[in-house]
C-alpha cells in the first residue's frame, strides 16, 4: 500500500471517529475541527544524498480535530480512555512517515523500496515538576516491518503570551525524549538483506537501537481561527543505526511548519 492510500485509509477511519464522538463532547469543551497547509523537510541520513539532494521535502492539505476525548493531526490519532488532573491514558495510532525509493540514489540501486508504516499502541502520560512526561509503545499493524517501538518524552512549556485561542497569542515548548525501535524496525529501514549485498554494500542485519531527540515547538494565533505552527527537532542516530552501508550521517533534523483554520 502506498503512502497516498495508507493517509487516505487512516483520515478515512479518523475523521469516522471524530463524527461519531462528536456526539458525545461535553458542553463546556466543544469540538474544533481544523484544515490547513503544512510544509516540512528533514536531512536524508541515507547514503548518496549530498548537497542539493540533501533535503527530504514535503506538504499538502492536513486535518486536525480537538476533542474531549479523540484527538487528530496529520500523523497521530488518539482516544483518552482515562484522565484526570494528573494522569492520562489513550489509543493512540500513528503514521510513520519514513524510509525511501531505490530511485533517489545511485547508491540506493540494487535495494528494495522501504514504506513508511502505520503504529497502534497507547500512550501514558502524566504532569510532574519537569513538565508532562509521556510514554507510548506502538506496534506495526501495516505489515512492512511488524516491529514495535516505545517513545519516552518529556515536554515543557517555555513561555505563554495572551490567553489561549486568542489572537496575537504565542506559546512556546520544549520538548526531549528517547525512541526505542525494535531490531525489526532497524533492520527494515536500514538493514541490507543477502540480495542487496553487493562488492561495495555489505549485508547488514539491524539491531534494536534507542535514539535520543531534542526540540521546540511555538504556536501563535494570527487571527482568533487560524493559528500558525512551527516546530524543529534534533535526532542523534545511535551505531545500530548509523553504521549501516546504506547510511552516511548520524543525525537528523527536521524543521515543520503548518497554517490551520479552526471551525
């Protein structure tokens, strides 16, 4: 299945539920249902991408819903089964925007095309001195690699100016954490299986690798139903993952802008 069909399938199934707990909202918190633009690119760690072949670009049309309970962006959807002023429980499903074309690298021919993948798992999280910690452990229910990964991230509100939702608002977080992929995981995305091997591209059988990440988001309001997002995160790759033949850096950055309206 293609990264078309799979957002498509997922927005499909989302924004079914979405209309379905709609019904069910409290008064005091009513649905918001957003629709924008997003752009984003990240550094391509795979080997052949140098100078203008560098960057990794993307954007469209994504859909965002806010609710008492279910919750949408344009890669994650989640239900909160349980939460209270300290602790918070739910489903959570996500679209793992990764891997590549043989195609974009002289380097990469001879590979197989690698998919991006869609997790379900739940999510814990929880609000303490440091801010909100959270912990999520997704498994692929996409059939591409059947791994499962657990993500351990710690955010952190910076600075607020104007009440929330107002116009002229800005807030601004931080946000660090450290993701653990299965050896599955690993060695679909940057394993080379017998096949592939060639007198210059060793096999290579991925490892279970934790990597850690740092970023900040902000988020302003131009108008009282259009907010503007822009977010930056930073990926150290560990050996598991970099030392791969089909990988050449041992790092990531990835830098996303978004523009929604609010209904």
């Amino acid at each position: 299945m293609n990264s078309t069909k799979t957002k498509t399938l997922m927005l499909s199934a989302a924004i079914g539920l979405s209309l379905m707990s709609a019904n069910t909202q409290a008064d005091e918190q009513p649905n918001r249902f957003g629709i924008g633009l997003f752009a984003d690119n990240s550094l391509s760690i795979y080997d052949g991408h140098a100078d203008d072949n560098e960057l990794k670009m993307s954007g469209g049309i994504n859909f965002q819903y806010r609710g008492e309970k279910f919750n949408l962006d344009e890669n994650t959807a989640s239900y909160k089964l349980f939460d209270n002023d300290k602790y918070n429980i739910e489903i959570i499903g996500a679209f793992e925007d990764r891997g590549y074309q043989a195609s974009e690298s002289k380097k990469l021919l001879g590979m197989d095309n690698r998919s991006n993948s869609v997790g379900l798992g739940g999510r814990l999280s929880t609000k303490t001195n440091l801010g909100t910690v959270s912990l999520a452990a997704t498994g692929d229910v996409s059939n591409k690699h059947k791994g499962k990964e657990v993500d351990l991230k710690v955010s952190q509100g910076l600075f607020r100016k104007g009440p929330k939702g107002e116009p002229r608002s800005l807030s601004v977080a931080l946000q660090a954490g450290v993701k653990w992929q299965s050896d599955d995981v690993i060695d679909y995305y940057y394993g080379v299986k017998s096949s592939e091997a060639t007198a210059t591209r060793t096999a290579y059988s991925g490892q279970d690798a934790i990597t850690p990440y740092v970023g900040v988001t902000a988020r302003t309001n131009l108008m009282e139903r259009v907010t503007f997002d822009v977010g930056m995160i930073y990926k150290h790759y560990p050996d598991e993952i970099s030392k791969s033949p089909i990988v050449d850096k041992d790092h990531d950055l990835e830098l996303k802008t978004g523009l929604t309206y609010w209904f």
